[in-house]
C-alpha cells in the first residue's frame, strides 16, 4: 500500500497550532511559496521525505500524522451562544481553530471505538417542531420518552449518554458555548466549553440535544427553537408557572429558582417573559439590573451549581489506558500525536503494559 501526504491535514494542523503559513515556513526553512503549494496540493509531485519532516516538526505533529486518508467535516449547522446574551461575531482565526480540533478530535474518537463499543440504552428520535407543535411539547415528549420525573434533570450529561451521545469538553474560545456533529461512521458528538460556567453549559448541552433532535438542515428559526427546547427540557413551563405567580419576582427569588433548577438567572427570566408570567415593565427592571451587574456574561460564583461530569468520554478513554493497557507512547501512535500532545488532550500520565480485547460500555 502507497502512503500518500494528506496536504489536506497539513492545513488542519497549522490551523489548530494558530500559525500563519509564513511562520510554519519560516520555522521549517522553506520559501513560503514553496510551502503554500504543498498546503494547496499544488506540487507536480509529492513532497520529500525531508520536507516533511521538517514540516512536521514545526507543527510538532509526527510524520505518520499527515499519511492518514480520514474524511474531514466542515463546520456544523450553529455555533451555539445563549440567546438572552448579546450576540459577538466569532473571529475568523477562532473559526478555523476550532475547525481544526472538532476534526482533530473526531479522528481520535474514530480510532478510539475500533476497540470500545458504545451501545445505547435511551432512543435518540428525529422529531420535527412544527409537527408536535413546537420546540418546547418536543422538550416534553422527550422527557416523557426517557422517564424523566417531575422537577429538575438531575444529570442531563448523563441522559445525554444514555442515549449513545458522546459529550467532549473542549478549551474553546469564550464567544462559542457548544457544538454539535452527527456523522455516518461514529455516534452523535456534542462539544461543549469547558470554560463555561455551570448554568450556561448545562443550557448549551440542552440546546445542542434539541438540533440533534429536531434539525437536520439550517432554518430561520433553529436557534431559537433550540433555546426553547433546552429551557423547557430543563424547567417546564407548567411547573416553572407554579414558582413565580403570586409575589413578587425579584433578582433574590429567581437565584433561589435558579439553585433548584440549575439554571441560569437570565434563562429563567428570559422563559419567564416569552410566558408572560412577569410583565413588560418587570422583565425590563430585571434585564437592567441583571446588566447592570454585569450577569449577562457571568453570573456570580456564588449562584453557581457544581459543573456536569462527561463520564462515557472519560470511560472509552480510561478503558484504553487502563482496562486494554495501551502507555501513553501507544496511544500516540495510534492516534498519530506526540506524547506531549496526548497528555495535554486526554490526561494520559504514565506508561502500562497489558494485553489488547475489545470492550464494550452500555450506558
């Protein structure tokens, strides 16, 4: 079998270190122009193996990284931010970073379930708004689907597994709260901020499982269904209605709210207003208050909840080191990184011997 250079991996790993082509040609010694072709794949003939490898070293990726064929995704149908918040356009290099790891990332999930299988234990249906009659009687469908009592959802990453859903935390830049990629060839990705606060990852993880249900194709209206769903799958209407009638809503009650439904102030009072259960003149005292304390961005420590664990991720990848005794120089080659770089993504501390099998993880 030939092994051939994927220049198209090249440019995803110059995007995912932040370099410019003039500096990774500058790094390896070679005329920019001369590297700008081997990026586009515009050479008359492959690379040399010296060239390569001093590309290689520049990106600190080894050589066999840039000899794999896997198909690369595009970005996904949204890039979530939470609507109450005000909208920031992503910068383009943010773009193309983040681009470079949900590829990244989804190669090494590849590579990790040759030998993991992830069965799941909730059905994940398609459903359409319009025909059950909105994003929020979808919300309640599904709760209804995965047995979910009345109040709040305990674990929501939890279900989410159960489901055969993969939730990754990821270091993304501020502006992005989560991302969403369902693909052919490995179970449903959702990729979440591990910078976040609580309250705002919870709510991106509800409005990510609310695309992966309900759009296939980019609407007008898919963001805001999706923050529909996700607020009521969270907290009911019917059963939020019963918390706020009779007194008066206030900053103070709605932190009390928020403790027991671990979500955030601002979504609270943003489902709060859409239903009416707060007039005009309340919800924009509120609103003001709420900026003028800055909570639109952050709301305060002390109004947090303790952050969901990702445990089947953390399991598939467990599994490896420990149950398939792969060391951390193993899992480098088989996920084509140094060892640096596998430490750094995936916490792996120290090298282990053992046989190869197959496991399985029924969530």
């Amino acid at each position: 079998m030939i092994v051939k250079f994927n220049n198209e991996l090249l440019l995803l790993a110059r995007q995912y270190r932040g370099r410019s082509q003039a500096e990774v040609a500058d790094i390896s010694g070679l005329d920019q122009g001369h590297y700008s072709r081997i990026e586009r794949g515009l050479l008359n003939a492959p690379p040399q193996d010296d060239t390569i490898a001093r590309i290689a070293d520049a990106l600190d990726f080894p050589v066999s990284y840039f000899q794999q064929n896997d198909e690369l995704s595009g970005l996904p149908l949204s890039i979530h931010e939470a609507s109450w918040r005000k909208r920031a356009s992503v910068k383009s290099g943010d773009l193309k970073r983040l681009h470079a790891e949900l590829n990244l990332r989804i190669m090494h999930i590849r590579r990790y379930l040759l030998s993991v299988d992830v069965e799941s234990e909730l059905p994940l249906p398609r459903l359409d708004a319009d025909d059950l009659g909105g994003a929020d009687k979808v919300a309640n469908h599904i709760r209804r689907t995965w047995g979910v009592p009345d109040g709040p959802v305990k674990s929501l990453t939890t279900l989410c597994e159960r489901a055969g859903i993969i939730v990754v935390h990821c270091n993304f830049p501020e502006k992005i709260d989560g991302v969403t990629m369902r693909l052919r060839d490995v179970p449903p990705i959702i990729f979440l901020n591990q910078n976040a606060p609580a309250d705002r990852m919870r709510h991106s993880l509800g409005h990510e499982l609310g695309h992966l249900i309900m759009h296939s194709i980019p609407t007008d209206s898919m963001e805001e269904e999706a923050d529909m769903f996700a607020g009521e799958l969270l907290a009911p209407i019917k059963e939020l209605r019963s918390d706020l009638i009779g007194g008066r809503v206030t900053l103070e009650r709605l932190v009390q709210l928020k403790k027991y439904w671990r979500v955030s102030v601002a979504s609270l009072l943003y489902r709060a207003g859409r239903a009416g259960l707060v007039t005009k003149n309340q919800s924009s005292y509120l609103w003001r208050q709420i900026s003028s304390r800055g909570w639109r961005k952050r709301e305060p420590d002390e109004t947090q909840f303790p952050h969901e664990l990702s445990q089947l991720y953390s399991e598939i990848i467990s599994l490896h080191e420990n149950g398939l005794g792969y060391s951390a120089d193993e899992l480098g080659r088989m996920l084509h990184l140094t060892v640096n770089e596998v430490r750094h993504l995936y916490g792996v501390a120290i090298p282990s011997g053992g046989g190869r099998s197959h496991l399985s993880i029924v969530k």
